[in-house]
C-alpha cells in the first residue's frame, strides 16, 4: 500500500491513472444512461427533474472530457513513452505522482458535489455543476446560480488544471531530453509526437482558462463583473476565453488518440507506417490551426462578416492536415499482412467514425449551416462521433494493444471482439440518428421534448443505442478484470510491434531497460531494408541499477488543494489558509528531501 | 552539461544537451505567457468600458509607478550579479545580491501596496467598475509573482547563509533568476500598456 | 564552453544602464504633448526594446541554447496573437453595432 501512495516509478502511476479514470468513465457513462433513459420517449420516461437533468449532462461532458479521456491518455503517456524513447523514468518522478493526486483529487471534489447537498442545507443530487460543461456567462453568476454548484465546478477544474500542467511540463522535457542514444526527432514512434504536440497544446491552452475560471471566481465570490453586462461586462469574453482554450482542447483529446493508432495499423499490417514524415508534420499542423478556430463555437454570438469568414476559413483548412492522416492510415493498411486483431478492428473502426464527424465538423465550419446546427443535436453527434468515435475507440485499440505490455497478461480476444462490435453498433445507434433528431430540431440539454416534434423514433434509438454501448462496456470491464486473477502469459512482444517497449519483458522490470539500447533506426525491432533488427538486451543488468525510491510529500502536496477548494466553496478563510499551508510545507520539503535520481 | 560544476547529475547525458530543470522551466515561463497575455487581453478589450468613474487617467501616478519601474530593473539587475558571483564562486558577494534583489522586490511590493490603498481611499475598488476590476487583478497577479519571486530568494539566501549554496547550486540561482527577470518584463509591458497608454 | 563566457559585469551594467534611460524617455514621452499622435507606437516599440534586453542578455537567450528560444518564443507569439485577435473581434463588432 506505501509502495503505490509513494510511488514515483511511471509505470505505476500509469496504472494508477488507467484504473482512476477508468473508474471516472463508468461514472461518466452511467450518466449518459440515465440521461438516456430520460429521453426515450416524449415527456421524459424515467421521471428526472429538469434541475437533475441539468446536473447530469453537465457532469457528464465535465467527467468524459476531463475526468475520462484526458487521464486515459494521461495513463498511456505514463507508461508507454519513457519506454517508446528508451528511458528509465520521466524527467521528474515526483512531479508526475503529484499530477496524478491532484487529479485523482480534484475528480473526486468534483464528484463529491453529488452527495453534498445536506452540507448546504439542500438535497442530495441537487449542488453538482449545472451550467453545461462550458458554463457559459451569465448561467454560472450568482444571480442565477446562487447555489454551490458552479462554485464546485469552477474551483475543481482549477485543480484539474494543475494536475494537467504539470505534466505538460514534465512530458514536453521527457520526450526532448530523455531519449535514448540515436532516438532522433524523426525516429520518435508516432505516438510519442502526438504526445509530445498534445502537451504543447496543454501547456498553452490551459493558462488561459485558467484566467477565465479566475476571472468567473471573482465574479462569483468578491462580486465583480467580468462576465455580467449589469457591471459593463461581456458575457461574450467568456466565451471567447473558453473556446480558446476549449479548441485546443478538442485536440488535446484526438492527437493521443491519433498516436495510438498509427502504432496499432502498422503493427498489425506488418508495414511501417505510410508517410511517417507526412503524419508527424500533420499533427503539428492540426495542433497550430486548433490554436486559430475557436471561434467557430460562437458564429451564433454575431461575430461580424470578417471574423466569420476568417473562422470558417481556418475550420475548413484543418480538414486538410487530417485528410492527409487518413490517407495514410489507409494507405499503411493497403497491401499489408492484416491481422484482424480487436486491437486492429478498434483502430479501423476509429478511422471509420472519424471521418463522419470529421465531416459533419466540416458542416459547421460553414457560418450559415452552423446558425441551423448550433444548440441542437446535430452538435452532439457531432461531439460524439469524434469524442467516442474517434477518441474512445483510438483508446479502446491502444488498451487493447498494449494492456500486455501494462500487466503482463492478455486480453481475452474474443470477448474483446463482442465488445468490438457491440461498441460499434451501439455508438452508431446512439449518435447516428441524433444528426436527424437535430436537424429536424430538437435542442440540446432539454430534459423533455413533446411528441409533436417528431424525434420520439430518433430518440428511442439513441437509448438503445446508448445501452448496448452500457453492455459493451460490461463486457470489457469484465476482460479487464479476468486477467487480474490469471497467470502472466503475455511474451515480451506478443504482437511483433517495431518500437522499443516491445524489447523488453512484459510487464518491465522497475528498471526498464537493462542497457540502454542505441537506436539506428524508427523500426528498431523490425529488419527494413537498411537497417537489421537491434540486438537483443541482456536479460540482467550488468551493473546495479539505480531505482530513486518513493516519496509522501507528492501526494501530501496534492492534498492542500482540494483543501483550500473546500475553504472557498464554505467562505472559510482559515481553511484555505490551512490548505495554502499544507501546499507550501509539502513543496519546501519537497524541494530539500534527498532524492537521487 | 552546460554548467563545469560538481554536480551528481553529471552522469545524466541529455538529449538535448541541456538540463532537464532548465528546460521545464522555460515552459513554464512560456505558458506564464500566456496566462498573462490572457489577462491583458481582458484588460484591454475592457478598456474605456466602465460605466462609472474613477477612470485611469483621475487616478493612475505616472511619477511613482515610474519609480517601481526603475526599482524592478535595478532588482533584475541585482539577480544577474548575483546569478555570476555564485558562478565564480564568490559567495559573499552572491549572498550580498541575493538579498539586495530580494530587498528591491519587497520595495516593489511595498510600493504596490501603497498604490492599492491610495486608489481604494480615492473610490476605486475591485468591484467599482471594469477599470477597477481588470486593473486589480492583473498587477494583483503580477504582484503575487513577485511575492513568490521574494519568497524565493530568501529562501536562497538562508541556505547560502547556512553555507549550503555553493557554485554547485549555480543552476539553482540561474533558474530562480529566469522566474525573476520573467517578473520583471512582465512588468515592463504592464507599465507600458496600463500605465502609459491610457 | 557555456553562456557564462559572453555575459560580464561591464554588459550587465550596460544593458541595466540602458534600460533606466528607455525608461526616462517613455515617461518624457507620455509628458510630452506633441508625442500625442504617435505616442502608442513610440511606446509599445520602446517597452519592445526593454523586454528584448532583458530576455536576451539577463535571461541569457543571446547566449544559450536556441531551443530555449522557441520554447519562449512560441508561446510569446502566441500570447501576442491572442491579445491582437480578440483586441481586432472586440473593437471590430463594437463598430459595427455602433455603425448600424
């Protein structure tokens, strides 16, 4: 119990993460049922208050995105990229623990807001987060949120921020300045760029909704008017600040996603990746243009001719960058030995779903056939077939792959295929039919809608769409969970992959390497034409190995924040103190603990 | 290694030739970019946006912040000299400039206490109107960085006063000296767009 | 071999020495009333400059290695284009409204 609250080893918070967020998304999804079973037919089938409904989809965007997807990733950046560049740890083992308490903390603040009704004098289910996962100005003001609800959401999303900072920081040094002897820039796995961008685009976006949560906090607890029009302000800069945080975002979520496939595709077509300059030069380029959209969310607000049609220009042209990916992802498979691996069939069901929302995205990048779209469900299915579609099943395939790398053990096949195309049919069941349901108008975030207007068909689809999605996820939980009480069976490369954390035994040695290997060529393990496959590495160190131990003050740290949180949420000045002065004896300990790495 | 001292970390080659502590912050001070572009945004597309006075032509003093200014530069000044006597290994002279930098902060923020008490005694507060809310919390954040600049440094010079700073920590005071100069060009640019142009 | 050979006491002194004058002349600036016209360029060049001298040779990007640069410089740029964009939707849409 110590050696995981201590832990600094990446392996082991990677493990950490994959189980806290894993653990977030059944949360996550059990909302999305209830909210489901609430829309199955008109005037509401399950009884929900308006009130709860808006707590549910709310909370529900908040968990998926950044309790859910981005720690999903967050978990295979943990574990998988100092293996992928050859290194025995991240550049700074503690500051990645503290990451991840401070998320795992800030998840459960969030959460929290569920059941922390009677401390405020109301019911329970009644002080979660209601104003939408993009609390929109003037929803989140005092006048018209009086309750602790926002107040939860605002200071939660606040730790979530650090936590993601921090280890922006700490995998941007990781990836440049760890990797092993001859791994250049280009010989990087595909993946390890895509992190590598991803954490570019954390460690610029997240300041400024960082600013913006701020400026809200003012608003609501010291009574200024940033985003109150009463005062002078402009609820329309909250907008802008949050989608200017909120696109980059988006890409935040797909690029792990997109790395993760092309390491699935070649792996399991038995050729290198098609195009690997081409694929890494397009992720930069998505994540620079993912800077240079954000206000195609808000055509709606009336931004002026100019501005919309710089937007829509901009929208349109990341079409280009991401085209280019599928195409090569295509192209990577033509010809290739394929494998129908669940791992495979995730990653080409990923490209398949991607390319329909990547479209319907492209119908909103035109301004006047987004004023019909905004607001409706055409949004959502929109956000899903790229959010769950693309992201979800990208992940799905990256599990898939390389939970035998994590554990030592495989994934049953095919209760791994069941899942596969319950997955599929689900998802497409779910979210196909909201394109029409939105289109023949129906708003989003109701919590009823009457007979007359003609979605009540579209709408039990998507429930039961939604619910096999809920039997999938069954299904794969229990995969996941059967390999706990089964012997190791995975071989230190069960699938024959081409990069460096198949050289080593499944799961690694604290260690990771026993040698540091030289790299030579982007397929070290793979004969290509110039270069041989790299020598096996011994399978004992041949001198000890230096492995830094644990350390509390992390974890310790971490826990001053949800503290002070906690005093902001009561108004008790003496417990933000105390929390503030947890955080500053954790960091000066911290800073004078020996710690040799 | 960039830096000739007897450090543990020798051993450690890095990919980029540079230290790893270095590099984190550089990014670091990037994304400060960005946290502090955001709120002068927000300054800025409020301005002239109040509804009711005191506007910042009644109430900002040119003369006094001018003051700060020149203070803030002479710290950044004090870091450097610091920063290369620790790396000569002159510890006195570090230990001397470590504190003087440190002492040129606390006047920053003393001065910067006096400026809030004064506009709030003429009727500007944070909730006044716009002007008073973009200003405060802006060179209140500003301020909150130099505290933790000043927090930090002291900090330094209690070790070196307990003879554990040494030109092995040179990287130590380099670091602690980029967060410095960060503040203070921050600075530079807040007293350029707040203050002067009105 | 490093940075610290490019930097001595007398360029301290010197960029220090500058940096107090560029911020007389801002201020000479600001009193004087024909700069009037063009005193937001004058000064947004002037504070230009000062951050220059600071970051090159007080922070030592003259000197170190040019990735720091970039790692400083993207997001700057960045920053400065967040600034300009939302500065040209702000102004930009109040014209218009106020124009109609």
């Amino acid at each position: 119990m110590k050696r995981w609250l201590t832990t600094t080893d990446h392996k082991r918070i990677g493990l950490l993460y994959f189980w806290t967020a894993f653990g977030f998304f059944l949360i996550g999804g059990l909302e999305a049922l209830i909210i489901r079973a609430q829309l199955v037919r008109p005037d509401g089938g399950l009884g929900v208050s308006a009130e709860t409904f808006n707590q549910l989809f709310t909370m529900h965007g908040t968990t998926m995105v950044f309790l859910a997807l981005m720690p999903l990733s967050a978990a295979f950046f943990n574990f998988i990229i100092p293996l992928q560049i050859g290194a025995r740890d991240v550049a700074f083992p503690r500051l990645n623990a503290f990451s991840y308490w401070v998320f795992l903390l800030g998840g459960l603040f969030l959460n929290a807001s569920f059941i922390a009704g009677p401390l405020f004098g109301a019911d329970r289910l009644s002080v979660a987060p209601d104003a939408g996962w993009f609390g929109y100005a003037n929803l989140t003001s005092r006048q018209f949120s009086p309750g602790p609800n926002v107040d939860f959401w605002l200071l939660g999303l606040q730790i979530l921020g650090i936590a993601s900072l921090a280890a922006g920081f700490n995998f941007v040094v990781t990836i440049l300045n760890m990797r092993a002897p001859g791994m250049r820039m280009l010989r990087l796995p595909v993946f390890t760029w895509m992190t590598l961008v991803t954490q570019f685009l954390v460690i610029t976006a997240f300041p400024v909704i960082t600013v913006a949560l701020v400026l809200l906090m003012f608003d609501r607890f010291f009574g200024t008017h940033f985003f109150l029009p009463s005062g002078g302000g402009d609820p329309i800069l909250w907008q802008h600040l949050f989608w200017m945080f909120g696109h980059p975002e988006v890409y935040i979520l797909i690029l792990p996603a997109m790395g993760i496939v092309s390491e699935v595709l070649p792996t399991f077509s038995k050729k290198p990746l098609f195009g690997y300059t081409v694929v890494v030069y397009s992720g930069v380029v998505i994540a620079f243009l993912g800077w240079s959209v954000w206000s195609h969310h808000m055509f709606s607000t009336g931004l002026g001719p100019i501005a919309d049609s710089v937007f829509a220009g901009t929208t349109m042209l990341i079409a280009i960058p991401t085209g280019v990916k599928i195409f090569n992802w295509i192209a990577t498979l033509w010809g290739g030995q394929i494998r129908f691996t669940t791992s495979l069939l995730f990653a080409v069901g990923f490209i398949a779903m991607f390319i329909i929302g990547g479209l319907s995205g492209v119908t909103h990048a035109s301004a006047p056939s987004d004023l019909q779209q905004t607001d409706t469900y055409y949004v959502v299915a929109h956000i899903h077939y790229v959010l769950f579609g693309g992201t979800i099943l990208g992940l799905f395939a990256g599990i898939y792959y390389w939970w035998p790398k994590m554990t030592g053990r495989l994934l049953s096949e095919s209760l791994g295929k069941v899942h596969f195309w319950l997955t599929l049919i689900g998802m497409n069941l779910a979210f196909f039919p909201m394109h029409f349901s939105g289109l023949l108008g129906m708003p989003r975030r109701i919590y009823t809608y009457s007979a007359d207007l003609g979605v009540a068909r579209f709408n039990q689809l998507s429930t039961v769409g939604a619910f096999l999605i809920g039997i999938a996820t069954l299904i794969f939980f229990w995969n996941l969970l059967r390999t706990r009480w089964r012997p190791a069976n995975a071989p230190a490369n069960p699938w024959d992959g081409a990069t460096l954390e198949w050289a080593i035994p499944s799961p690694p040695p604290v260690y990771n390497f026993t040698v540091i290997p030289t790299v030579t060529s982007r397929l070290p393990l793979w004969q290509t034409e110039r270069h041989p496959p790299m020598t096996p590495l011994p399978d004992r160190p041949p001198a000890p190995i230096h492995v830094p131990g644990g350390s509390w003050w992390p974890m310790i740290t971490a826990f001053g924040l949800p503290i002070i949180a906690i005093g902001a949420l009561a108004h008790l000045i003496p417990i933000v103190l105390a929390g503030a002065g947890v955080v500053i004896v954790g960091i000066y300990r911290w800073a004078y603990e020996p710690f040799e790495m | 290694m960039t830096h000739g001292s007897t450090h543990a970390h020798e051993a450690h080659r890095t990919s980029m030739g540079v230290d790893s502590r270095k590099m984190a912050f550089w990014a670091f001070i990037g994304s400060e970019c960005l946290l502090f572009g955001s709120l002068i945004a927000t300054y800025l597309v409020y301005k002239g946006r109040s509804l009711v006075g005191p506007y910042p032509h009644e109430i900002l003093n040119i003369p006094f912040t001018s003051f700060s200014t020149f203070d803030l530069l002479m710290s950044s000044l004090a870091m450097v000299l610091a920063l290369a006597a620790v790396q000569r290994g002159d510890m006195k002279r570090g230990k001397l400039w470590l504190l003087i930098t440190a002492l040129l902060g606390l006047v920053f923020l003393g001065g910067q206490f006096w400026e809030f008490s004064h506009f709030v005694h003429e009727g500007l507060g944070l909730t006044t109107n716009l002007f008073g809310s973009t200003f405060y919390v802006l060179t209140g954040t500003h301020g909150a960085h130099v505290t933790v600049g000043v927090i930090w440094l002291l900090t330094l010079w209690i070790q070196a006063l307990r003879g554990k700073l040494g030109p092995g920590n040179a990287l130590t005071v380099e670091i602690t000296g980029l967060y410095w100069h960060f503040v203070d060009v921050v600075w530079i640019v807040i007293f350029t767009v707040v203050y002067l142009i009105q | 071999m490093s940075e610290q050979a490019h930097a001595t006491t007398g360029t301290y002194l010197r960029v220090a020495l500058i940096l107090v004058m560029i911020t007389l002349i801002e201020v000479g600036v600001f009193y004087v009333p024909a700069f009037q016209g063009v005193l937001v360029p004058v000064l947004l060049v002037l504070s230009a400059v000062k951050f220059a001298l600071v970051v090159m040779f007080y922070m030592h990007l003259k000197f170190d290695n040019r990735f720091f640069t970039f790692l400083f410089g993207g997001p700057l740029l960045l920053a400065l284009a967040v600034i300009v964009s939302l500065l040209f939707i702000f102004y930009g849409t109040v014209r218009l409204r106020t124009g109609t």
